[in-house]
C-alpha cells in the first residue's frame, strides 16, 4: 500500500497533472532506464526510486535533448521520448561514470575502437518493406558505401565489401523483434536500428535495422536509411551518442540528411573520429562541406625577404615579446578547435596541444578578407555551432565568413540582432560572444547584460535561423566569480567556459554559474608562451587585477605645500609601475 501511494504522488507531482494513468509513468520510467538516465529496477530488492532521482534523471534526458528542463514529464518530454531513435542507450556507466563523462566533451566517445584501419563488411539480408522499387538490393549497398565513406573522409580509414559468407567486421542486416543479440526492436516506429561498439566479441562492430520499418532514400515518406546508416556505423567504429546539434550522432532520428553523395560530416562528429583514430591527411574537401576541419595556416617568416602581399595569411613584424604577453586582448574566440587572441590589427593563433602556431603575430585583414582595410580593434568573434559560419562584430556591423573568406552582403547593421538593453537603448557595440557547451546556445555580451540566442540550422542543411530568447537581456554579474566586463569567453576543453580579462583568465568548470573558488591564472603564462613574473597579480579584485595597490605613508599628511604633495604622488605613482 505504502509503495502504491508513493508511486501515484510520485507520477502526479512528475506530470503536474491529477489526470496521469499510472501506465505512462511506467512507460517513461521504463524510457529512462532503457536509454541510461535510470539504473534498471532491481527485483530482488525491490528498491524504490525516489522522486529526487527521477527529477534528476529527467532534467538530464531533456538537457541532452535540447529540450527546456523542468525535471516533468511535460508535453515536450513525452513528445521526445516518443520520436524514433537508435535503440542504444544515451548514457553508458554507472551514475559516478555519468558525472564524468556527462560533459568531457560536445562529442561522446565509447572508450572503445577498432585496433586497425583496414576494416571489412558485408550485407547479410535487405528490407523487404520497400516504400518502393527503387529501393534496390544495389542501392542498398551504394548506401552502405556512401555510410562508410562519410567517415573514411574524415579519418584515416578504409571499409571494404566481402561477400556476406566471408563475414567481414562490420556485418549488416535486417531484422524483425526479437532477433537473438539483446535488443528487441519493437515493430513500425520506435527504435530504428543499433550497432556494437568494437570489441573482443563475434557481434562488435555488427549493425542491424528494424525490417519493421518503411526504409528509403532522399523520401520524406520513409525512413532515410543513409542517415541511420551513417549513425550506426559511427557506433560501430566507437563513438557514443552526442547531445551536440547539427551531430549524426544525436540518438534520435533527424530525417533525410540530402544527397549521400555530397554528404559531410558536421565538426563535432570529424572531431569525435579523429580523436579515436586520428585525422586523414589530404582528406577531400566535398561541396556543400560548410564546415572544413581546419583552417589554413600562416607560412613560416623568411628573413631575407617579406612574404608575397598576395599570401592571405602573411607574418607580420617580428613579434615583440610585451605585445603578446602583456594582455589586454580585444577578442578571444575558439574556432576550429584552436584559440586566438586579437589584439589591435593582429592575432596570434593557439593550437589544440596548447602551443602556438607562430611566435609573430598575424595582420587580420591578411588572413581574413573582406574585413574594411585599415581595422585595428575587433569587438568580438565567435564560430556558429549549427554552420560554423565565422561571425565577426566590430562596432555597430557584423561580418559572415565561410572560412577565410567573408560572405556576400557583408558587413550588416548590428540592431538586425534585436538587442536593447534594460533602459530600452539600443546595442550599439559587442563586448563578447561565444556559444555555450551546456546548452548549444550563442550569448553576447555588452555593457554589462548579456542576450542569448538558439541558432538552428533549418531544414537539416539550408539556411540558419537566429531566434533570441524571451527574458533577455540579464546581467553579466549571474556569471558569479568571474569579471562582469569580460574583454571575452570562449567554451573550451571538456566543455568549460573560459572567461578573458586583462592577462588573467577563469575557469567555469562545466559551464556551472555558481562555485565556490574561482582563481584567476595568467594567459601570457599558459596561453601565449610568456615567461611567469616573479609576481603575479592579486586575485582580491577580478574587475581590475592590475589595480595598483600603493599608499601614501603617513607623513604625507603632514606637508603643507602643494608642490611637495604632487612630487610625492608621483613618487608613488613610479613606485607603483616598477612593482
């Protein structure tokens, strides 16, 4: 009786309606635990789940959605947990593991690979519920092909067909419920299709699709088996699933991704491949690609004689030790995965290993063009996260680049972005801007508030909508710990947000708004290959690190002439910039 009435407070208070059956708290529970966010009901314990750990469990699920948490069982959530999707879990581990692995990275890697590059698969059965003819056993293994060749061109890998009596690594199949590997499907709609991670066992790599489903090509009637197929196959070569968005590899079914023979991976999925295998050099670069995994690189200095004008990324002077390292940077911006630093009508570029590119800074207008010549201050950079689309802001504009190179009908007025601050004034200028790891979403930051912004891509590949979000703008002081007038803030690492001002930087570690000690750390030091000082600035005032903190001694008081006043302050003053 006890456990009946916890169950039903349980279900009404998740729902927030008196009207919930107790068949659909079963069914989201049972969701839940399918797909990792709850750990299966033990029979022999019978233990009973508290109403904390559903909340908790839920707000995750719908965090790695994309969805608004409410910790319920709303509309939204339902809608969600009913959209087809892989039938692998979203979650993989224990509840410790979760904690760890919840934001290690914006893609999700299995901890397990192929140990080779030469990989071999074949087909073992095909659909046999076509939405038409001209769902061939040939284009089914063209499919195959194109599936595999989306990762091939990321990484250095090879897939080969055998015949199906060879077996092969990655073997393919079609199948109906119950099918003797441990995972059910469940007839027309539901789950779709699953793989097996690599490993030691006969079933790795194996791929298997629900025969219950109508399969097709380029047909929004059916179910696009190029866009599963790519989805399986990258769990098959060892990647999870990803919370990222565009990603192949978010667990639920996003409809015909377009022409296979064009088809690109989006970064987050390149980055997740690469990092298990490493990256393919001289890999093609595919029309309709918006995305290339890096950018071009500045050729080395010559000293006898100046790089050709004509060259989009020329050195500039010999860098000058204090420029670099002395702070004060007008953007910070992480794109393509390496970070840079502009200041004044240069940059200086991070890799991903922490080193930098080159020593001597880079004129921007070089290396970016289409910016106005002569441009000595940019307000604020950030890559967009649905097309990487590069968006620069300096002052009242805004410019669009695709890679290097700035796109038609650029630069644009800064007021088409919506933004008026609290006293209805209208943003004329932005401070910072980057896109959050936590949740995908693009802030930008001026005068002390901050708006943010969902910019989905649209039609899985044309066009990008900017929606900004109702109850904006806020304050930047939400963001406790770290300086309110931020020079910029990038999402780095494991997903940590990184706040820049002066030569000192803060971590939010996981994005968290709130914790306990945050201190400050030197950019010149662990950015930018400057030797430490011998003393380094007090962490007591975040808004103004440099302050100098020199006083008058007490004898001053004592003089009488103004003369012998001002000499003192600038004694003092000198003394201030030799400490």
């Amino acid at each position: 009786m006890e456990l009946g009435v916890h169950l039903l407070w349980m279900m009404l208070t998740l729902t927030g309606s008196t009207t919930a059956v107790s068949d659909q708290y079963s069914r989201a529970v049972d969701w839940l635990s399918r797909y990792g966010y709850l750990p299966p009901p033990d029979p022999r314990t019978n233990k009973l789940l508290t109403r904390e750990g559903i909340e908790k469990a839920i707000r995750v699920m719908q965090r790695f959605g994309g969805i608004q948490e409410t910790g319920l069982l709303d509309s939204a959530t339902l809608q969600l947990m009913s959209k087809p999707r892989c039938s692998l879990p979203d979650i993989v581990g224990s509840e410790d593991m979760l904690k760890r692995r919840r934001r290690r990275k914006r893609y999700a890697l299995s901890g397990l690979k192929w140990h080779k590059t030469d990989l071999t698969w074949s087909v073992h059965s095909y659909p046999s519920r076509n939405p038409s003819p001209s769902m061939s056993t040939h284009l089914v293994r063209e499919i195959m092909r194109q599936a595999f060749r989306a990762w091939s061109d990321a990484a250095p890998l090879s897939f080969n067909e055998v015949h199906e009596h060879t077996g092969g690594d990655i073997r393919v199949s079609f199948s109906r419920l119950l099918h003797n590997d441990g995972y059910p499907f469940d007839g027309e709609g539901g789950t779709l299709a699953h793989a097996f991670f690599p490993s030691g066992d006969d079933v790795a790599g194996d791929t298997h699709f629900d025969d219950d489903e109508m399969w097709g090509y380029r047909d929004s009637a059916s179910t696009d088996l190029f866009a599963v197929a790519v989805h399986e196959f990258g769990h098959a070569l060892g990647l999870s699933h990803s919370s990222s968005d565009p990603s192949i590899m978010m667990p639920y079914y996003q409809g015909p991704v377009g022409d296979m023979n064009m088809f690109s991976l989006a970064l987050d999925d390149r980055l997740a491949i690469q990092q298990l295998y490493g990256v393919k050099i001289g890999g093609p670069t595919r029309a309709g690609d918006p995305d290339p995994p890096q950018l071009p690189s500045p050729p080395p200095p010559k000293p006898t004689q100046p790089s050709e004008p004509s060259r989009p990324s020329r050195p500039s002077r010999p860098s000058r030790p204090s420029e670099r390292c002395q702070g004060g940077f007008d953007a910070v911006a992480n794109i393509r995965g390496e970070v840079f630093f502009f200041k004044g009508a240069h940059f200086w570029r991070t890799k991903q290993d922490g080193s930098l590119l080159s020593l001597n800074p880079i004129e921007i207008t070089n290396f970016w063009r289409g910016l106005p010549p002569g441009i000595n201050k940019i307000d604020a950079v950030y890559e967009r996260k649905s097309d990487s689309k590069i968006i620069f802001f300096i002052g009242s504009q805004y410019w669009v680049f695709k890679d290097t190179v700035v796109m038609r009908g650029y630069p644009r007025p800064l007021s088409e972005w919506g933004m008026t601050m609290k006293n209805r004034r209208p943003v004329n200028r932005v401070d910072a801007a980057f896109v959050w790891a936590h949740n995908g979403k693009t802030y930008l930051f001026s005068d002390g508030e901050f708006w943010r912004f969902d910019e989905t891509r649209k039609n899985n590949q044309v066009g990008v909508t900017r929606q900004l979000e109702p109850d904006y703008p806020r304050d930047n002081s939400l963001w406790a710990g770290v300086p309110s007038n931020m020079d910029d803030i990038i999402s780095w690492g494991e997903g940590d947000a990184y706040f820049f001002k002066d030569n000192l930087y803060w971590v939010l570690k996981n994005g968290a708004l709130n914790q306990d000690i945050i201190t400050p750390k030197s950019i010149a030091v662990d950015w930018l290959g400057c030797p430490a000082q011998p003393s380094t600035p007090s962490p007591e005032n975040p808004e103004n690190p440099k302050e100098c903190r020199c006083h008058l001694s007490g004898s001053s008081s004592f003089l009488s002439s103004s003369s012998i006043i001002l000499i003192s302050f600038i004694l003092v003053f000198y003394e201030c910039l030799r400490r």
